[in-house]
C-alpha cells in the first residue's frame, strides 16, 4: 500500500492504545503485511520502468504525506515520540527493501524484504487499487476510533 496508508494505520493503532506504547508500535509494524495483502496499487507498482529518482522522490512525498496526515489527525492525541515510532514501525517493511530497489543491493537482509513483500503484494490496477486501499484505510480507522 501506499506510505500515506500504512502510516495512518499506523497512527491510529496508536491512538488507540495511547497509554500502552508497546502494543501500539507492535500492531503497527505487524499491520503492513496484513495491509499488503488487500489488492491495491501504490508508487512501488511498476516500479522498474521508473528511474531511481522519480521513484525515491515520489516515495519520500508519499511517506511526508502520511506523517503530516498522522500528526494532523492524532497529533493531540498520542505522544509525538510514540506516534512517529508508530509510523515508523508500520512503514519499516518498506524502507527496508529501498535499498534493493534504490541501490540494488541485492543482499540479505535487503533482498529478503523484497521477496517477503513481492509475494505478498495484492496487486490492483487504478482506480480500484486507490479505492480499496482508501475503503480500507477509512473502515479501519474508524473501528480503531471506537476502541478509544
Ligand atoms: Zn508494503
């Protein structure tokens, strides 16, 4: 999924347990893979007829999109430390195989990432790859809301 999903994923899961930092970070970066699996597009799709920058500019404003959406939403909610860990965390999958795709460093622990999540991946073509991701994203937000 995109950045901006994962993150707010990520962001509300903390908001949720804004007492218990421990559980937050930890359903965070277990809830990408799960993500992962719902077919969807987002800027890794095609990502080998980009060029490197393109696909590192476009991925670094989608990451700055979803930190600025978290901090915008749950910002007076949870701790700023504990969300942005809680972003972090949900988007560590990711940033983990950048250095595959920016650098071809096609070595563990690297190459194994990108392997783990090609597989995964539930692709989708637009626009049903954005709109699954954003049903998914605003249901779960919303339960998350219940919680606390
Ligand atoms: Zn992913």
């Amino acid at each position: 999924m995109t950045a901006t999903a994962h993150a707010l994923i990520g962001g509300s899961l903390a908001a949720a347990f804004p007492d218990n930092p421990a559980m937050g970070i930890s359903l965070a970066a277990l809830s990408h893979p799960f993500l992962d699996m719902i077919p969807h597009w987002d800027l890794g799709t095609g990502w080998k007829k980009k060029s490197k920058i393109m696909l590192f500019i476009q991925a670094s404003l989608d990451l700055l999109l979803g930190v600025v959406l978290v901090f915008l939403l749950f910002g007076k909610m949870v701790d700023p430390l504990y969300l942005a860990l809680a972003v972090f965390m949900s988007e560590a999958w990711d940033i983990l195989f950048m250095p595959y795709l920016l650098f071809n460093w096609n070595f563990f622990p690297f190459s194994a990432f990108y392997r783990v999540q090609h597989a995964l991946q539930g692709k989708a073509r637009l626009p049903w790859g954005i709109l699954t991701q954003a049903a998914t994203v605003t249901g779960l937000v919303l339960v998350l809301r219940t919680i606390h």
